[in-house]
C-alpha cells in the first residue's frame, strides 16, 4: 500500500458513503469504526444520531498527521439515492460492503449501478473474512460480471479484506480511503458560497424542523440565511455537531444539525446562502 504523505494545500475531509447487501456488515463496519475512532477523541462518545460523523484517522503512531473522515450513517441507500436522482453527489467515496463468504447479491448489484450512475470513486471492502468459508477469487469475478475490476483482477478498484466484527483490516481500509482521497484531490473552499447537501430531516418536539448538513463548499455559520434552490427556507438559529455540542461555524467536510428552518428543505439537494 503506497504511503500517506500529507499534502501542504488546504483540503477538506473525505465524504464516505457505505452502501452493500443486507447483512453483509455495513452497519457492523460503521459500529466498528465509530467505537474504535470517535470515542477515543471525545469522553462518551456520539451523543445523539445526526446522520453522519467524523472519525480522525492516525496512519502512524509516530507521526503525529491526523486525517479526518466524514461517513455517512443513515440507514439504507435513500440519501446517496435521492443524492444521485437530483444530479449530484454528497459522497466522495463509496464503499461497496461484499460478504466474502456470500459474495455478490441484489442489493450489491444495486448498489454498484447507483455508484456508477454518481460517479464517485469505488473501494470494495471484503467483509467476514474471520469466517471459514470465504471466497475471495469468486468475489472478484462476481463483481467483474458487474464492471467492478478489482486491483489484481485487471481492474484498478481497490478491495481491501476486513472483519467488520473483529476490526481485522479496518485500519487498511481507513487508509485505503485517505490514499484514495488524496489521488482525487479535495480542495477545502471555504471562501465559495455556501453548498451544503441535505441528507437528512425530520421534525423534533423540542426542536422544531431540523436537518443534517454535510458542508461541501463554504462556510456554515450561525445567522446565515438558507436556501434551498431559489426558496428561503430559514436562518440558522443553532447547530449541533454529532457530540451534541453547539457550534458556530461549520466547514467544509464537516456534518451538523441545523435548527431554525421556517420549512423543511429537500433531502439530497444542497441548501445555500443565496440564491
């Protein structure tokens, strides 16, 4: 695995999307990860579900460059679907979960077309690899049926190994994705205007319409005005990272919940500052 250099211009954090069959572990990766990289950095760990989180990724106990990675944690495939329909993108990278002891089903089969049709860079990750009964060599050429050639394979879509439940390789998948990151290149605009995709909402007792953000150009800061396409659907009143700590200001890469929409805006489609 080519090694991590860290790249002097600015740049902003990756945006992963985990998507695969049921039951192939995308839940129990996303566990996995946030338990063994969040909670380190924060007594407690998440406080509340916010639809996505940042993990800080360390390549090397003796350098001290700390990587951040933004997943996207809500359940099934809508957001990257509705994401996808509205012509745009809110992942960078897709992880494609493939049971390496199942090998490819529907809904890796759908999950391929859909990163295909958004066109973000691809890492498929072997999961169950602890068991006994995998098939790594059919995993590979199932997913050649289905235009994913895999590094080793003829392709150049990296696969890496891993058991989501015993955390073997989660580490190389980790790095897999900031490499990955780095090859396509993430320039942290913070001086644009503010683009930041909706990929969840929903209405709160206490706090009334609420969405979660996943800044991608900008800066989200409290006051602003927000838009969803032409229409004014609010002013940001308060926002909240995945700690249920308040913040006042969000930049790019960054996932909050945002308070103070006079409507709710649409899910996959990017709210802004002005029109």
């Amino acid at each position: 695995m080519a090694k991590i250099t860290k790249n002097e211009q600015s740049t902003r954090p990756p945006i992963v999307a985990v998507l695969g069959h049921v039951d192939h572990g995308k839940t129990s990766l996303l566990d996995y990860i946030r338990k063994t990289n969040v909670v380190a950095r924060e007594h407690g760990g998440i406080t509340q579900s916010i639809g996505a989180y940042q993990v800080q990724y360390k390549a090397d106990k003796k350098n001290s460059s700390v990587y951040p990675i933004t997943f996207i944690d809500t359940p099934g495939h809508e957001a990257f679907a509705k994401m996808r329909s509205r012509g745009a993108a809110v992942a960078d990278i897709a992880i494609l979960v493939v049971a390496a002891n199942d090998s490819v089903k529907p809904q890796t089969i759908e999950s391929i077309r859909m990163i295909k049709d958004a066109g973000v860079r691809l890492i498929v990750a072997a999961n169950k690899v602890d068991l006994p009964d995998i098939h790594l060599e059919k995993v590979k050429q199932d997913l050649a049926r289905y235009g994913v050639q895999v590094e080793g394979f003829g392709g150049d879509v990296p696969m890496v190994p891993i058991s989501a439940k015993a955390g073997t390789g989660v580490n190389n998948l980790l790095e897999m994705i900031v490499l990955v990151a780095s090859d396509i290149g993430l320039p942290s605009y913070d001086e644009k205007p503010l683009s930041a995709p909706v990929i969840e909402t929903r209405v709160d007792k206490g706090k009334g319409l609420v969405a979660t953000v996943i800044v991608k150009e900008g800066v989200l800061r409290s006051g602003m005005t927000l838009f969803d396409k032409t229409e004014q659907v609010g002013k940001v009143r308060a926002m909240f990272d995945e700690f249920g700590h308040g913040v006042k200001e969000a930049s790019p890469g960054t996932p909050v919940e945002v308070l103070g929409f006079t409507k709710l805006p649409t899910v996959g489609t990017p709210i802004l500052d002005r029109v």
